[in-house]
C-alpha cells in the first residue's frame, strides 16, 4: 500500500500547495487552497451565502490505487 500527493498551484492565488486530487477544492478542475477557500467563505458568510465546506484529508496524501 502507498500514499500519493499531488503538487500544484492554487487556481485563484497562484501559490504551490500539496493536496489529495479526488477531495480539493477546485473551480473547472483545477485546484483551489485553503487560504483562498476561506477568504472565499468569509465573503460568503457577510452577504447571508452557505459556506463552501472542505473535505477533511483534502490537504493530505491520498492512499493509492
């Protein structure tokens, strides 16, 4: 049994991240982090809008297969 971690950049910041591909955020497919996420959800928060939920392990290594 293995562990894998993806490394790309944030789709709205730029900045390299690690992230499970099957639980990251992401907008069209491309990766979104947790920063960014949040900076998000505290917009959404102040106009009365549902906050996008991470999933727990979205920032971890994978188990493979």
């Amino acid at each position: 049994m293995g562990y894998m971690l993806m490394v790309g950049r944030c789709c709205a910041c730029g900045r390299m991240m690690t992230f499970n591909p099957y639980l990251v955020p992401s907008v069209k497919g491309e990766p979104v982090c947790r920063e960014c996420v949040e900076a998000h959800n505290r917009v959404r928060r102040e106009r009365g809008l549902p906050e996008f939920q991470i999933p727990a392990g979205a920032y971890e290594a994978a188990e493979e297969g």
